[in-house]
C-alpha cells in the first residue's frame, strides 16, 4: 500500500487553497474572453493560412510606432491595433531606451512586425490611460456664475475655447477678462530690443539713486509707449506681454521647442514649467555647480543634473529612486544594473523608506525616514573626512593645470578659501588683492574681446602660506594643490577657512549617531555604505532622483549628494557620475543619426 503523500510543513498552500487557485485560473481565462478583441484574436491565430500573419497584432500595418508619455523618460513604442483600437503596446526596436543595442535605422519596418524591444508595466498600462473613462478630452471651463475652487465646470469646443482665450470678455459672470489680444501690448520687435536693454542697465545698477534715475530716463526715451507697460514706475516688470503666464508640467523637446518660440514671438517671460516639487532642483543644482568665473563673474551654468554610469560602477547607492519600478526607465537601466552586478560584481544599497523592487536585490537597504535623504549625505560625509577616505589629490586641485596633472577632467574648489563675517559665517571667496598678495590684472572679456574686465586672483592656503592662482590655469608650471582643511585662519586682519573646512564643520554638527537617529537608520549600516562607497576609487556612484529633490529643500539635498561624489572624484568619469544627454529632438546636435 503506497503511503500517504504528506504535504511538507513549511508549505504554506494547502490542498484546498490550490483548487480555489485553479478555479480562479479557469475564471481569468473566461474573463479575457470577455475583453473585446480577445476572442479575434485568438480566432485569427487558429484560422491563419500560411504566408498569412498568423497574430494580427505582429503586421505591421497594425502598428503605430509613438512615443510613451506615462512617465518622463519618453521611451519609444509600438502601440498595436486591432480593428482601429489600440489593444497592446511594446518597446520600440529602434529606440535606444527600449532596446540594448537598438535595431539598426536602415532596417524595414516590414520586418520588424514581431520583433519587440521592452517596455515596464506603467508603459503597457498606457492602454488604460488611453481609454480611461475619466479621461479629459474636451475643454473644460468653470461654469459662470461659481466661485474658484466650487468644483462646478461645463464643457465647451475647442473653437469656443480659443475665441474666449484670445478675445476675452465676461466668460465667468464676474466681469471683464482680458484675452490674449488684449495682452499683446508691445508689437514693435525693435522697440522691444531698446527696452530690454534698458531695463538690463536698470537692473544692473546697484546704488539706488542712480538707479532711479535710470528709470526717469526710461520713462522720458519711451514716453510713447508707457502705456503698454505694466507699471511705468517699474520697467522690470516689463510691457503688458508679461501677462501671459504660460505653465505646464512637463514638456519635452520638439513641443516644448515649438511652444517656447509661440512664447517668444508672443513676447512673455512667464513661460515655466515644473519647480521644485518636481526635479527642478536637479536641474538647479547642476546649473550652479557648473557655473564658471567668466569676464569677471560667475556664469555659464547648464540647466542639467548628472547620473551613475550604473552599467560599469563597482557600487552604487541608489538615494530616493527606484530604477527597476521608475527613475529614468526600467527598460534602459534595468538591463545595464542587472548585467554588471551578475557579470562583474558590481554591488548596489538603496536609501528608500518602501522595500522597492530595487531594494529587494540590493546588498543593503536602508530604509531612512522620508525627508531625511540630506541628513544621511552629512552622515556619510563626516565618517569619509574623518576616516581620511576622501580622494586627496583631486580635492587639492585647484586649478586646471593640477587637475591635469593628476589625469582628472574636473576639479572643485575644495581648497579654495573663503572669507568669514564678524559671526564666523561663511561668505565671498577671498581674493589675492585683499590681503596684498598679488593686484588684480585687466584681461579682455571673451565675450568681446574689445572690452575688458580685472581679474583678481583666488587665493588658497600651501603648507600654510597663502597663494594666489587662477583657476583656469593650463601651465604645468603653474599647477596649484592647495591645503584642504584651514580653519579660522586670519590674514591681514581678513579671516578665513577652506571650502572642504566649511563642509566637514557642517557634517559635524551633529554625531554620526545623532545623524543616524534623525534618519531612523543603524550607525553601522552608514559605517558599511560609507566604507564601500570609498573602496572603489571613482567606480563608486550616490545616484540621486526625485526622492532627494522633490521637495522645497530639495536644492540642498542634491548638493549634499553631489558633494559626496565629489569627495572621491568620480565627475565624467567611467563608472562615476556622468551628464545626462540626449540626442535633440530638432536634430541639431553634432553626430547623431537624425
């Protein structure tokens, strides 16, 4: 007598739960017979012919090739048609975020009809999006006669939409409002010009009086035209035109290009789109940190932010993002993660309250208290300084010439010095002509080289001297490595500290262990990701995203990050941080192949 089949104990389904299972099975198949298109399907696929296409939605003359909008990263698509309506949507074959490595240009489309590149599921959810019965589709205006914020609305036209919009009027029972006819004050383009650079020369000014004089002459040289403007007695609000506020959400290239030159021609400023809530500070940190002294001041930064080099990092930690669930695609990251983490080693910790699916693969998940991202940067910044873990020879760089001879692309200011208040606080850069060190130099403005400007030289501290440089410096003879910690330091009555000096007083204000209470985390989890983020030389990456930004301190979170990239060198390196770009829509970027 063959014994009983026990089931093992640690098996958590029963016998009971497994025939409900299997009847819920049997019920989904039913369901999606349901589905409209289902059962074409399925008819096509058993009565194809052969030389015929056997599944309806691999021809090609079924397949639209789009642009996924569900999230920011705009990866390309192949939405699928059966009967005029869209039924399945997959990865565009030859677009380089859906496919690694993308299906060559020249490839005929005929060909292509079953072959897919990858999608995440937010992407093939945009079949809901698309037919989601609360989808807005027309035009809603407030209804007349209801306050702002009643929730009341009526639907209108588009054509009745656009007249209201341009021609104005009491569209809401509370009077007059202007439309966009109204606002286009300022028509003259040439006028425009003049006033500009008036207003420029306004704003420039700094001694109060010389500055309303200036706008005394702007009133008496435009006297003709005061009338378009929002305010005579203030020209830097600028002519009615400004009235126009456009704002949008998100906006990207080729909409965003046409848009912007409506704006342009319409002759606004008020063209903005998300802000910090979103990852404006990105955006914003990257601006700032790529500024340069230019002809005397600081200027030139790009609105950007960088990301790891996730596919040939050694580790990496993945701050307030989630790159297997969102961040910038699951289809084109994901891959490269996965591939370098099974094929060479590379390791990942994931700083995330929610056990997200990347933190489910991670060596180590530190699930930190929502708002606290910033404080854990300082944490780890305090315990790289004072273990010494830090990059010294990039960070004593203080010009081109040093960073050169060490072999790096960049080089920060971290030895530079700064000048002090009464209160100790930090300020402006001190400068070699304020101490007697060396006098400023006229050098002529690369902007136009017919005119000029002084430069006047930066000044950091070697072995305990001071000396003036320049940070643009290319001579290797000239190559500066500055001291990197001076504190409160006095010279010629002017008192001083380094730039990393501030850093590491700002990452002490608080113990590692009070740092580790504030993020809800254990001091020798931090001890374990600072201490392999500095094993790996620049093959390290802290890879932020909105987690960090997305919030009204969000600027100062993401330099706090930045920083600590910073402290090992990885910038436009190879497994470090690297600047996100794209190819341009408008085709004018320098090699791409459209």
């Amino acid at each position: 007598m063959t014994p009983p089949i026990e089931q093992p104990k640690n098996c958590g389904l029963s016998r009971r739960d497994f025939m409900k299972a299997g009847a819920i099975a049997g019920g989904t198949v039913a369901f999606l017979g349901g589905l409209p298109g289902f059962n074409r399907i399925m008819e096509a696929r058993a009565q194809g012919e052969e030389g015929e296409f056997v599944y309806p939605l691999a021809d090609p003359a079924n397949q639209i090739y789009t642009v996924c909008l569900q999230c920011n990263t705009g990866c390309g698509i192949k939405v699928k048609l059966l009967d005029g309506i869209a039924a399945k949507i997959d990865g565009n074959p030859f677009h380089p975020m859906t496919m690694y490595p993308h299906i060559p240009y020249d490839t005929p489309v005929a060909e292509l009809g079953a072959v897919e590149g990858a999608l995440c599921p937010k992407g093939q959810a945009g079949l809901q999006s698309v037919y989601d019965p609360y989808r807005l589709v027309s035009v809603l205006k407030r209804k007349p006669g209801t306050p702002r914020g009643g929730g009341e609305w009526e639907t209108i036209s588009f054509e009745q939409a656009i007249e209201e919009i341009v021609e104005g009027g009491d569209l809401f029972g509370e009077g007059h409002v202007p439309g966009l006819r109204e606002s286009y004050a300022l028509r003259d383009e040439h006028i425009a010009e003049e006033m500009d650079a008036a207003i420029k020369e306004i704003l420039a000014e700094k001694d109060p009086e010389a500055k309303q004089a200036l706008i005394e002459a702007f009133k008496e040289e435009f006297a003709d035209y005061l009338d378009v403007m929002i305010d005579p007695d203030h020209p830097d609000f600028g002519p009615k035109n400004n009235q126009f506020v456009f704002a949008w959400g998100r906006l990207k290239d080729a909409r965003k290009d046409f848009i912007k030159r409506f704006l342009h021609a319409y002759g606004t400023n008020n063209a903005h789109g998300h802000t910090t809530v979103c990852q404006g500070s990105l955006y914003f940190t990257g601006k700032a940190m790529s500024e340069q002294y230019i002809d005397g001041k600081w200027q030139g930064g790009s609105k950007f932010y960088w990301q790891g080099d996730v596919g040939n990092s050694e580790f990496i930690i993945f701050v307030g993002c989630s790159p297997f669930e969102g961040n910038y695609g699951p289809p084109l990251r994901s891959p490269r993660i996965m591939k370098n983490s099974v094929e060479q080693g590379a390791k990942f910790a994931v700083v995330d309250p929610r056990f997200s699916k990347t933190a489910a693969k991670a060596w180590k998940w530190l699930p930190a208290m929502p708002g606290t991202e910033g404080a854990m940067a300082m944490a780890l910044i305090q315990w790289i300084i004072d273990n010494e873990r830090y990059n010294r020879p990039y960070l004593r760089a203080v010009n081109e010439a040093a960073a050169n001879l060490n072999g790096d692309p960049t080089w920060t200011e971290a030895a530079w010095l700064v000048k002090l208040d009464e209160d100790g606080k930090p300020g402006n850069f001190l400068r070699a002509s304020e101490i007697g060190l060396r006098e400023p130099e006229e050098r002529p403005k690369s902007s136009n080289p017919d005119e000029t400007y002084l430069f006047d030289y930066f000044v950091t501290m070697v072995n305990g001297e001071p000396v003036a440089f320049d940070p643009y410096e290319q001579d290797p003879e000239n190559a500066v490595r500055g001291d990197l910690f001076v504190d409160d330091v006095e010279l010629e009555g002017i008192r001083v500290k380094s730039v990393l000096q501030i850093i590491s007083d700002a990452a002490h204000e608080h113990t590692l262990e009070e740092w580790a209470e504030i993020c809800g985390v254990d001091v020798q989890d931090l001890i374990d990701i600072a201490f392999e983020f500095t094993n790996h030389g620049t093959r390290a990456v802290a890879d932020i995203h909105r987690g960090v930004s997305q919030h009204t301190n969000g600027f100062y979170n993401v330099y706090a990050w930045y920083t600590l990239n910073a402290l090992i060198g990885n910038y436009d390196l190879e497994g470090g941080l690297l600047k996100a770009s794209t190819y341009k829509a408008d085709g004018s970027k320098s090699g791409q192949p459209f």
